[in-house]
C-alpha cells in the first residue's frame, strides 16, 4: 500500500459515469479505513464536493477497486464503490456497469492482464453481486486504444467499443416471485437484471414521463410518492429498509418516442439519472421481456431479433437480451444480457486526499 498521504489513481470515464480506479492494493485493506479515505479523495461530505475528485453529483462520484481474481473464471475481481456525495457514506450495496466499461482497460493498463494482439478480453467477477462479466476492447500493438468510432448517448464525440457480455445468472429476474406487484397502491415490476429496478408505468405517477430530470427532480410531491414505492418495494423484493441504500432504482416507464422500445426516466434513486445506467437499462430490458409486466402496453418491443432500445433522457442505450420466461417449475432467468460502452483514461497520476478532520472539538 502506498500510505494514506497519496494514493495511485487513474480517472476514467465509464460509459456515461466518471470514477477514480484504484487497484486494491493502493488502498487500505479494511473496509472502514478504505471509506475514511474514499470520502477524502472524492471531497465528500461536499454538496460541491470542492475538495476532492467527486464531480458533485452520484454519477462522477464513483470508485472501482480492481486487483488479480483467485476465481479461476475471472482475470479480475471489480469491487464498486458508491461515493455519497453530501452525506459520509461509501456503500458496496450497488453494482455500476458504466464503471465496469473501464475495469478492463484499467486491468491492462496496471499490467494486471496481458493485451493481446488486436483486441484483448478480460474476464471480471463483480463483487458487489459476485456475478461476472467478460469485457472486449481494441489493444492494438499491445496497447489499450480508447479511441474509436463507437457512441455512447449522453457523452459528446466517439470512442473504442468495450463490448461488455454478461453470462446467465443465477439469480432469477423477479426478486418478488411475481411479474407484477401492488406496492403503495401503484402497479409496479420489480425485476433484478443486475441491478435491482422497481418499473412504473409514468401515467400511474401522474408525470408523462418525457420530463427532464431537472423538471422531475424539482416535483416534490412526485419524490415523496417514490420513495414510499421504493421504502414497499425494497422490502418486498427482500432488500429490507432500503430507506438509506441506493437500491432499487426506480425506472418510469412510457411510450418511447424515437424508435426505440421505451422511454425511461430513472431515479437512482433521488437523483434522476441524465441517462440510465447499464445494469439498470439491462433490468428493465428484461422486466420488459417478461409477460405480464407493467411495461406491456407501453412498450414496443421489436418482434425479431434480441435488442431492446432504452430511451433516456439524453438519447438510448441498447441492450442485446434473450430471457428464458420461465415456467411452472422454473423462475424466469435471463440467458443473455450485452451492451456496447465505452470509456476514456482522462487522467493516471497520484491523488492527494484532504486531511482527516482532528478528532474531538
Ligand atoms: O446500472 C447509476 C451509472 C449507474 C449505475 C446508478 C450503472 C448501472 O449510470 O449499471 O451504471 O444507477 O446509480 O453509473
């Protein structure tokens, strides 16, 4: 470890998130110690997060801890971090699979994998949920390439493709038992794809759903009636209190208008996100697959082919899906689950956290 005084670090953009990659070793082992430190880097508890690294909002207050995986089908274990931004709070309750899009590039680049020749595959086992995901991105001549001719909505230019392929878990899709719920008096799908996502048709919140966050954010009375939805549903989707954790999500949903197959606004879960995230677009893909969900009647999902087109706030994002339904033996599980993401090494260098405040006082 390199001394709590300065830290390696390499800033990355991930999709469309922003965090500070560290490998495992860089940090403090223990989980305490680790977030003391984490909230000094980021410059939290900061609403402006002023003095550290944290953009001073959840999406660019996030961290990834990346070290060599025992696990004999992984290259490298992720473990994600969720930086609060204005309370002194890290949490490893959620996965991120926008910071996932540049734990492969960041194993790389610290000498953790070999680059192949052309293009290089690393095998990650996320902690956070312990299942994996395998990353595919440009190395040529040995090196990782971010530049490319691939789109991520919700990020200006282009980059190099991380084609990011998630094996079938072996978790099944509905952490309730059922397709459809009634929680708080509203209809809802509460479904785990990787990111557990409560979906609700926007009509039933009286929003048309095609709002911008800032407009949704400033609607107190629709915050309040979220957060009781999402107080019933995390518990009945097993998560107990979720009163203070960042999952679920909530995901609303309405008829998409460009093409796609829905139009989402998702709070993750007081912010709206500008975007949506990979696991939370890859749930609700897969809460839309499944019949009999909230999403039937808006959606229009593509009859051939396994792609589904999430609209979001700032354009979509694509999720490729095959679900097997289930049946009265079995749960509904998810067979196939890709996404196309990119990410970009903005800066690798040595952060200099604030100090720790004195004690007493
Ligand atoms: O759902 C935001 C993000 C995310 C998470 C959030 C994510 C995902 O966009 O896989 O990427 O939901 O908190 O980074």
């Amino acid at each position: 470890m390199t001394g709590t005084a300065q830290v390696r670090c390499m800033l990355m953009r991930g999709g469309t998130s922003k965090g500070a990659y560290f490998l495992a070793a860089d940090l403090p082992a223990e989980p305490a110690a680790r977030a003391a430190l984490l909230l000094r880097v980021m410059g939290s508890p900061d609403p402006r997060q002023i003095d550290g690294l944290g953009g001073a909002h959840p999406l660019t207050s996030k961290v990834a801890v990346v070290s060599a995986s025992r696990d004999p089908g992984a290259d490298v274990d992720y473990l994600f971090l969720q930086v609060a931004v204005d309370r002194p709070e890290v949490t490893d309750r959620q996965n991120c699979g926008n910071i996932l899009a540049g734990v492969g590039p960041f194993a790389v680049e610290r000498g953790l994998v070999a680059a192949g020749d052309g293009e290089t595959s690393v095998r990650i086992r996320m902690l956070n949920t312990g299942e994996h995901a395998v990353a595919t991105f440009p190395t040529p001549g040995g090196r990782v390439d971010y530049g490319g001719d691939a789109v991520t909505a919700g990020v200006p230019g282009t980059a190099a493709p991380v084609l990011i392929r998630f094996p079938p878990g072996d978790r099944p899709l509905l952490p309730t038992g059922k397709v459809r719920d009634t929680v708080a008096g509203t209809a809802v799908t509460c479904v785990d794809n990787g990111m557990p996502t409560v979906l609700i048709p926007a009509s039933a919140l009286r929003v048309t759903g095609y709002e911008s966050p800032a407009d949704l954010e400033a609607d107190q009375a629709l915050g309040e009636r979220l957060h009781e939805i999402r107080l019933a549903a995390g518990r009945l989707m097993g998560l107990g209190d979720v009163a203070r954790t960042t999952v679920p999500k909530l995901s609303l949903l309405a008829p998409p208008r460009h093409g796609g197959a829905v139009t989402t606004r998702t709070f993750i879960p007081v912010r709206c996100h500008t975007a949506i995230g990979v696991l939370g677009a890859a749930s609700v893909a897969a809460g839309l697959r499944l019949p009999g969900g909230v999403g039937e009647g808006i959606a229009r999902l593509p009859g051939r082919g396994d792609r589904v087109r999430v609209e979001h706030p700032t354009g979509f994002l694509d999720i490729d899906i095959s679900v097997d339904p289930g049946s009265a033996g079995s749960a509904p599980r998810a067979r196939r689950t890709a996404v196309v993401r990119t990410a970009r090494k903005i800066f690798d260098g040595t952060v200099f956290p604030a100090p720790a405040p004195a004690l007493g006082g």
